[in-house]
C-alpha cells in the first residue's frame, strides 16, 4: 500500500459542504448595485427585489401603478433610471421569492402587486411585505389577523377566479356581500341562544 493513498473509499470521499445549495453564483452575489448590504442576506435580498423590480417594469404599459413600488422608470434618453427613494426593497424581495418559487411566478407576482397597490386603505410597506411572505409561506401570521383573514380572503377569489375565468368583480363584490351577512347573522343567532 502507498502511503497517503487509503483503501476505503469512505475515506476519500469529498466532503460535502454546510448549509442550503446557493441560488445565485458567486460573481451575481457579489455584484449587487445600489445596495451596501455586507451580509449574505442583505446581497440575496438585493438580487430578489432587482430580479423584481425588472419584471415588474416590464408590466409598468398594463399596470402604471407598479413603478411605486420600483422606482424605475423610462428616463428622456430612453434608458431605464430608478429613484432610489421610492425603491421597497422588502416588498420587492418577498416579490422576488414568489418569482423564484412558482413556475408562474411572474404572473403572480405581478397579480399580487396590482391587487396590494389598488387595496383601500393601501397598506403600509411593512404590512405588504408581510401579506406578501404569509402568502408565499402559507401560512398565517400570529399577530394581525385581519392581515392573515384578508390574506385567506384573497387567495380563495384567486383559486376560484383561476377556475372560473369568467368571473366578474361585480359577482365578486356580490358574494362577498353575501358572505358577510350569512356570517352575521349566523353569529346573531348564536349569541341569542347562548343568552
């Protein structure tokens, strides 16, 4: 036997590395404009929310109001320019995460945005994100119910509009109506027999 050379395969094996398999590479994780961020987080949280920001950007002729959340937008000399101010970073990540999830991503990326953005009232930044990531992770919040209800609300019309193309928004606002009543009165009810 020559030495340093070992028998057993077990023990030449190349030993595999810690942690969840890398997304991006290492050159597009270390490329980040715009961003200072120092920590492995912050840069994949950058690379999400830009991934997002240009899909969404494509969307800004059908959905104007996208570029809020973007901040990019189509400068005189035809190039693409960003306001770094009106940029939500978080929202975009989480955004971003949808994409990389599901084979549709983009679609439902852009759905989501459309329906957060025309909401009213208009959620803040930080209770988008998190209707967002409640959404994405399916699962509920522990504190903000009417969050996690509306959450719960929504994808029920999106399952049954995705079954039902041909649904209305009347028909929607319809059956909410309805939803709401039954579920008062059915609660009316209960209260009385209880006294």
């Amino acid at each position: 036997m020559i030495e340093g050379i070992s028998e057993a395969a077990s023990e030449n094996a190349v030993k595999r590395r810690r942690g969840r398999p890398k997304l991006f590479d290492e050159f597009t994780r270390t490329w980040t404009p715009g961003t200072e961020a120092k920590t492995e987080r912050g840069k994949m949280e950058a690379l999400y929310a830009r991934s997002a920001a240009r899909i969404l950007f494509d969307h800004r002729h059908e959905h104007p109001e996208l570029t809020e959340w973007t901040g990019l937008y189509q400068c005189e000399n035809g190039k693409e320019c960003i306001d770094w101010g009106s940029l939500k970073i978080t929202v975009l990540a989480e955004l971003g995460r949808l994409i990389e999830k599901y084979q549709n991503g983009e679609e439902v990326a852009v759905r989501w945005s459309v329906q957060i953005l025309n909401m009213a009232p208009k959620p803040s930044v930080k209770q988008a994100m998190l209707m967002l990531r409640a959404w994405r992770l399916g699962q509920e919040r522990k504190a903000g119910a009417t969050d996690a209800l509306t959450c719960k609300i929504l994808a029920s019309i999106d399952s049954y509009t995705d079954s039902h193309p041909g649904t209305t928004n009347q028909q929607i606002i319809d059956a909410l109506e309805q939803a709401i009543g039954i579920h008062f009165a059915y609660s009316d009810d209960e209260q009385e027999q209880a006294r």
